[in-house]
C-alpha cells in the first residue's frame, strides 16, 4: 500500500458517518419503494400464489431483465466472486464468468417450454411440473425439497453480503449482541415486511434501483482505480507475483493467476455445472415464471449476457485490491477477503461515493433474499402443504402459508448467520448447488420426454445427492482440516481435479438410464401424464391458456389422468 493510501485507510477507521448517511439514504429510499410495490400492475387481490408469489406473470421483457439480473447476480456475488480473485486467482473467481455466458444458450433452449406448460397448467414451481408430467409424488417431493433446503443457505449468504458492508462502515461492534447485529435485525425486519405485504412486485421494483446502483459503481470504478495503482500493467504484475507466492499454511502457491496445466478439468467442470444447477434453483424458476410470454424468456436469454459483461469487470477489481494493498480486516481484527470490494472502496473514494457503493452491495442483498424467500414459501405451500398436509387448501390459504413461510425462512436465514459461523452457510451453499445440479435430469430431461422412467430418475438422483454431499464433506480445508473445504475432488476414472456435482450429475444420469431400460423392459408403469405436446409450445396470446388460467383459480382438481388416456387431463 502506498503512503497516501495507508493515509486514506487509516482515515476511515471507525464510523464513516457520510457514507453511513448515504449508505441509509437509498436504503430508505428502496423501502419506500418495496411497500408501494403492491401498486405496480395493481391486481384485484394478492390472496393467491398467481398474483403474491409470480406478480400476475405479468412482467414484461425489461421487467423481466431486471428482476432476473437482481435475482442472479446477488450481492454475494459482488462480494465473493473479487474476494475470490482477490484471495486465490482465477480457477476459484473468475470461473463465475465464462459460466454465466454458458449459462443463457442453456435456457434459451428449455425455459421457454418449461413457461409454456406452466402456464397451461398453472404450474408455480418445477415439483408441479414433476408432479404432473408423471403423477409421482415422490419424485415432486424430491424436487421440492431439494429446492427448499438448497435455497436457505442462499438467503444466509445475501445477509451475510449486507453484513460485510455494515462492518466496513464500522457498524457491528462491540460485545452487546443487540448493539452489534440491530442494523442487521433492522434490515431483515423491512425485508419481511415488504416481501409479506407486496410479494414478487417488490423485488421487481426495488431491482431497478439496485441495477441502476450496480452498473454506476462499477463503471466509475473500472474507469477511476486503476490509473489509482499505476494502471493495468501494474495490476495484473501485483496480482501475478501475488498468485506465485508460496502459501505458508499449505507450502504451495497461493493461487492461480492464469489456471495452468491439470486445472482445465477443474475449470472447466466449475463452469459447466454451475451454469446447469442455477436454474434449476427456486428463485430462478420464480422469476422466469413470471414473465408474460415465452418470447420474453428467449429475449432475457440473449440480453442478460450484459451483466455477464459487468462481473468480468468485477472481477478484476478483485486484483486492483492487491495492487492497491487493500487490507480487509474485520471489526475483530481478524483477515477477510470477504470484506475487500467494500474496503477498496471505502480506501479509494470519497466518503459518498464509498456510501453509494456500500448502498448498491446492501440493495443488491435485498432483491435475491426477497425472491428466494418467496421461491421457497412458494415450494413449501404448493408442493408440501397443499400436496400432503390439507389437500383442499384454497388459492387464499395456500397464499397465506406462503406468506408465512417467507418470514420464516428469513428468520431462518438470520439464526443461521447470527449464531453459526459464516463459513457453515458458505459450505452449505456450496453443497446447494451440487444437489441443485442433480434434479437437472428430472426437469429438463422431462420437459423433452418421457423416455425416462420415473423410478429410475428418483434412484439415480437419490445417489447422485448421497455422492455429491459425501464428496464435498471428505474434502479438507488445506489450512484449518476441516470437512466441506472446497467443491472439487479426483474425478473417478480421469484423475484429474474436477467439481464434484459434475461426476455426482454423470453417475445420476447413468443409474437412470440403466434403470428406465430396466424398468420399460419389464413394463413397470410410468405414471400418468396430463400434459400434451402443445402444451409445450403454447403462448400467453392462445385463447386455450387463456382459458386455462381461469379454471387454475381453483386448483380442487386432482393430478393424474382420471380415464387413464395419455394427455387428454384437464388442467390443474
């Protein structure tokens, strides 16, 4: 660190009172705006999970655009994706990008049928689809609670992502635990508050107001710091000599500048599986669901690459810190990378601009809490309560117990991040995705066929879980020995260093396949399916979905295919 920069640092220990003040300033602004959300595309009532937990599936390609790039792009992201750069190299951080470009040609080819038969049958969540394309309430279950259990931890994380920017603008300290974490508990109370009352219209409106932050924050800082720190050659050469540096704990390099030989498998894997598993993610689905064609989910698919363009950019500002000298230490005294982007701003800007900046991570915490939550009290409502607790619920209590259940799993989310270590919600996201990854062949693989038997598909994604969660707990951290140290392992049969959720999604994929060709030998049932070819293909503009939204009002009519004729079954 330069001298005037080790000024500038010293600086701002304590409260930054400006940017506090900014930092509150939009905060508030953005709770105003989530309240009067319940305004925007007004419905007659929001006592249903069509109008409270998927915004009427009104949202149009640029509404779409935002609440998708706000549900995606989380301030974890923001947050860890540098710290990642900042603390390892390229292997772990800059993955991230090349797998969300890989990410979109993926949905474009099968989002839009998973849109158009959940809109044909009023399908809210992928454990609908499941249930209806094979009448298996097993297999639904399985979607389902797979989704729901892999989405808590992500909430955690975008408190935790709100808790690295309040501890760099010095709130959080001290030994009085209400002292300490009340702007936390004050977040999260306006958070459930919004959410309960507005639904997925709140997010919608408050992702405007964190993109625009987002996208200003980071041009201005890709354009200013690195004539700060003597420019790009001088960034990369910091980062370079930071990565060949030998790591003291482990007696190796510190990290990876440029991923070298043996790291392709591991890049390679990281990106590919990362990019299958995050649709198949609650939030994900809710907010494709909610677009009012299937034409708007092809059109998000191929513009939604721009914010891919802007975490690239993020990325780097991860080696700008070391050529910077940022030093990210925590209100107890402790490193952490964690805490780099917003130290790096708090070290490089004006106090008001660190306060908008602050703003833009903080805000973009609240977007994807607000869709996760509504996500996974939609799944819990739909899938759980409706399917096995009170079969005649009505469209107004499956929306109360949605409500409900979304206060729940944020206080869930704060427990967690106020009484565990912050680590423990790290590796249970990390197992998120690779248990996210093995429901890929149940829904996708059904939205083109039926080919796969269902049996066959539950067996293989039960050992792909067994594997993949076995997996990550036997790998060690090199530092402090402990179990889920990371989410890469020899891959079976290659030998080399690969994502593990990759080898668990391959080993899934061929115990259902040696299964179904079992099973259709021997003619085991495969349940029945309500759904028809159209239904793949059709739009919000065909009278017959028209028509088929109305009678879902309902939702009193049973699964399955009462005459037991394939595809004739009305809609659910």
């Amino acid at each position: 660190m330069t001298p005037q920069l080790t000024v500038m640092a010293a600086e701002t220990d304590g409260i930054n009172g400006v940017a506090l003040s900014v930092l509150i300033a939009l905060f508030a602004l953005v709770t105003v705006a989530g309240f009067m959300a319940t305004r925007f595309m007004r419905a007659d009532s929001m006592e249903s999970l069509e109008e409270w937990g998927l915004g009427g599936r009104k949202f149009g390609t640029w509404i779409t655009w935002f609440l998708l790039g706000g549900d995606l792009y989380t301030a974890y992201t923001f947050v860890a994706v540098p710290a990642a750069m900042f603390a390892t190299g390229a292997v772990a951080g800059f993955f991230a990008v090349p797998y969300t470009i890989v990410l979109y040609p993926i949905i474009f080819i099968f989002m839009a049928r998973l849109w158009s038969v959940s809109h044909r049958h009023g399908y809210v969540t992928t454990a609908d689809f499941v249930r209806g394309r094979y009448d298996d309430r097993g297999l639904s279950l399985a979607v389902a609670v797979t989704g729901f259990v892999a989405t808590m931890p992500y909430i955690a994380l975008q408190l935790v992502g709100i808790q690295a920017v309040l501890e760099v603008a010095g709130l959080g300290g001290g030994d009085n635990i209400i002292q300490k974490d009340a702007p936390l508990f004050i977040a999260f109370a306006l958070l459930a508050a919004y959410t309960y009352s507005s639904g997925l219209r709140a997010p919608a409106v408050i992702a405007f107001v964190k993109d625009i932050l987002i996208y200003l924050v980071i041009i201005v800082a890709i354009v200013y710091l690195p004539g700060q720190v003597g420019g790009w050659d001088a960034i990369f050469g910091a980062a370079e000599d930071k990565m060949a540096a030998t790591n003291e704990a482990t007696g190796g390099p510190t990290g990876s500048f440029i991923p070298g030989a043996g790291q392709g498998w591991a890049y390679a894997t990281l990106a590919l599986g990362s990019a299958l598993a995050l649709f198949m993610y609650p939030h994900s689905i809710t907010a494709s669901l909610s677009s009012n064609s299937r034409n708007t989910i092809r059109r998000n698919a191929a513009i939604l690459p721009a914010y891919s363009f802007v975490l690239g950019l993020l990325a780097l500002l991860g080696w700008v810190a070391i050529a910077a000298g940022t030093q990210p230490i925590g209100l107890d005294g402790e490193p952490n990378a964690q805490l780099v982007i917003p130290q790096l701003f708090e070290d490089m800007f004006p106090a008001w601009f660190a306060g908008v900046a602050f703003a833009a991570i903080a805000i973009g915490a609240l977007v994807p809490a607000a869709i996760m939550s509504i996500a996974a009290a939609n799944t819990f409502s739909r899938n759980i309560y409706k399917e096995w607790l009170k079969k005649d619920a009505t469209p107004a209590q499956e929306a109360k117990v949605s409500k409900l259940m979304s206060l729940l799993v944020k206080a869930f989310a704060l427990v967690f991040v106020l009484t565990l270590d912050k680590q423990n919600a790290i590796n249970f996201q990390l197992l998120g995705g690779i248990w996210m990854l093995q429901t890929f062949p149940v829904i996708v693989f059904s939205l083109f066929t039926r080919w796969f038997h269902r049996y066959g598909l539950l067996v293989g994604w039960a050992v792909g879980m067994v594997y993949g969660t076995v997996g990550a707990y036997n790998v060690k951290n090199p530092v402090t020995g402990k179990a889920f140290g990371g989410s890469l392992d020899n891959i079976p049969g290659i030998g080399e260093m690969g994502y593990i959720a990759m080898t668990a999604f391959v080993i899934n994929v061929a115990i259902a396949t040696v299964l179904t060709v079992a099973l259709r030998a021997a003619k085991v049932s495969n349940g029945r399916d309500e759904t028809i070819p159209f239904d793949y293909f059709a739009d919000a503009d065909d009278p017959r979905v028209q028509k088929d939204l109305v009678e879902h009002s309902s939702h009193e009519t049973p699964y399955g295919d009462p005459d037991d004729i394939p595809g004739n079954a009305p809609a659910r």
